[in-house]
C-alpha cells in the first residue's frame, strides 16, 4: 500500500473509536500522529499498525457479533438460552468508569432480539453471575470489584463467568490467585470461568512467544539508559526482561518480527520522551503502557471502540503536548459524565 492507503486504511478501521465523544478519526489524523515519529521510520509503522490494528481493534460490530453469539451459544446456556438467561444474574458492580454500564446496555437490547428476554427477567438465587467488561489486562479493576461484591454480597457459592473482548493471562493468573485466597478468608466457594474474543498471552515466562509489545533490546540515548538504571539498579531492582527475537507471538497479531521489533523500538523511544516531557504522569505509566511492574511497560495493543486502555503504550493515547491516535476517556470523565445523567433525570422527574 502507498502511505496515503495506509492513512486511510488505519482510519477506516478505527473509525467508530469513541463514537461521537471525539471527532472521527481521519487520515489527517493518522498523518498528524505518525508525523511525530522518525520520518525513515514513517511508512514501517503506518504498515504494521495497520495490520495489527486489524487483528487487535474491537470495533462495535466486532463486539456487537461476539455478545450477539453468547446470547445463544449453546455451551454458554447450556442448549437452553431463554430457561438459561432467566436464571443468570447480570452483574452490574463496576467502581470505576462507564465500560460495564454500557456494554451491559448493549448486550441487554441484543438479548432481547434474539432470546426474547428482558433484563427485568433474568436473575435468580440459584443462577450464575455474569461479569462484562472491555478487557482483563492487569487485572486489578476487575478484582476489586469482584472482591468487594464476594465479601458483601455474593452467596456461600456461586458460579462467575467473566466475558469480555480480550484476556490477558498474567491477568487471569492475577485474578484466580486472589480469588481463591478470598474464597478461603471469606468461607466461600467461587468458581470462575472466562469468555472472550482473544485471548493474550504476557506472562513473563512465555515472553518469547508473547502477544504484546516486548523490546528485544535496549534502544541506545540517555534516556533510555537513564530507564534501565531505574529498573535495575534503584530499590526495588528489578532483572531486565527481553525478549529473544524470532517470533510474532501465539495469537500471530504482528505481520513479521522484524515490523514487530520496528514497532517495539520506536514505540520504546518515543514513550520515553513521553515521560520525560510529561512529569505528572504517574511512574506507573511506562513507556509501553501502565503497569505496577517495573518494566518497560504493559504493551498491549487492545483497543476498543469504547476506549484506548492506558495499559497501551504511551503513544497510543497521551494528550498534548504529545499528539494520540486514541484520544482516552479517563475514569474521571466517565464520573462526571454519570454524575451529569443522574442530575439529568433528577431534574426529569422533578
């Protein structure tokens, strides 16, 4: 493809990103975020983020089929979906942002359409559970709001299925440690199961085989090097952890390891003069994406229709003066914006 392909081709396909929150994204756009990278390295990074964003981008259709299916999968409901879903609870726990509200609106009009049952229906004492959301990256959002709900409210046992685009598995380990240490200190017996679109491997044990952004070498500047003394040198140290090249993952999501490692390096370098012209961004916001890890970042490239995960590398998503392709709702926003709905019907009814 020509640049001017790729520019529309990325476009195209990211083009129901936060969907009348911010403009639609453009191929002005595109170039204006590309633009900030090295010029040699422009047209290596517009082909391997075009074809990655096509592996990795949720888009409302991709979502709206995936929940559509489960309404009916005969494993999910056990070949019985209308008798299934009027026993399941949808849990709507959620402490922070908006992601679990909306997709659970989403998928009520779809089950709906196709099983004939309205939320008012469904729920039962003896019923699964059912927790949606965006993705699991870290896992911590997730864990909180399952451990507050299991210490509060759920039942001496129960059935929790997790559905959501994309699973990480450092993240599924995270969540199925901690849950089964709260099930011995809250004397319950919680059995979790996972639905998803992807599934990611990251665990640091398969690096070489995994799904996400792992520099394979350490970029040369001060910078960088600054970075690496701070990983390995400054309380807690931690071991660098690179990648062996040669692989494009177990999901298959990148073209070749060499658009792999250009993507990896550049992303890399760029993230860190991120950091250096944005002092207020919390130390946990590495590079490659946030973790409480002490790494060059999470690296994901999961991005939704609804949000850009602040788990993707920094510039994926930072705002001014850095220029995002994703320009991100933050936890904050979505606060606001709920408080503004709820004011909104106040006065409604009033």
């Amino acid at each position: 493809m020509s640049s001017r392909e790729l520019l529309e081709s990325i476009a195209g396909t990211i083009a129901d990103y936060r969907e009348g929150d911010v403009p639609r994204r453009t191929p002005e756009n595109v170039e204006r975020w590309v633009s900030q990278f090295p010029e040699e390295a422009h047209d290596g990074i517009l082909s391997e983020v075009n074809h990655l964003l096509s592996q990795t981008y949720i888009s409302r259709d991709r979502m709206t089929s995936f929940l559509r299916g489960l309404t009916t999968n005969e494993k999910f409901c056990a070949g019985n979906p209308k008798a299934f879903w009027k026993r399941a609870n949808l849990l709507n726990i959620q402490q922070g942002g908006n992601s679990q509200r909306e997709l659970l609106a989403m998928f009520c009009e779809l089950l709906k359409q196709e099983v004939g049952v309205e939320l008012a229906e469904c729920g039962s004492t003896d019923g699964p559970f059912v927790y949606l959301d965006d993705g699991v990256f870290g896992g911590g959002r997730v864990l909180q709001d399952l451990s507050t709900w299991i210490e509060t409210k759920a039942p001496a046992e129960c059935e929790v299925r997790i559905v959501v685009a994309a699973l990480h598995t450092l993240g599924e380990y995270y969540i199925g440690d901690r849950i089964g240490k709260l099930e011995t200190k809250a004397k319950k017996k919680i059995n979790l199961s996972w639905w998803r679109i992807h599934t990611v491997e990251n665990r640091r044990y398969y690096k070489n085989v995994s799904d996400v952004l792992w520099p394979t070498a350490v970029p040369s500047g001060p910078l960088a090097e600054a970075y690496v003394r701070y990983l390995t040198e400054e309380d807690p140290k931690y071991k660098l952890e690179l990648r062996s090249p040669g692989s494009v993952g177990q999901k298959k999501f990148f073209s070749s390891d060499q658009a792999r490692i250009l993507l990896e390096q550049q992303f890399l370098i760029e993230g860190l003069k991120i950091r250096n012209m944005c002092p207020n961004l919390p130390e946990t916001m590495r590079p490659l994406g946030a973790t409480l890890l002490k790494t060059f970042g999470f690296g994901s490239t999961i991005v939704t229709f609804r949000n850009c995960p602040n788990n993707c590398p920094l510039v994926l998503w930072v705002d001014d003066p850095w220029y995002p392709l994703f320009p991100r709702s933050t936890n904050s926003e979505a606060f606001m914006k709920r408080l503004i709905e709820s004011l909104l019907k106040k006065a409604t009814k009033g």
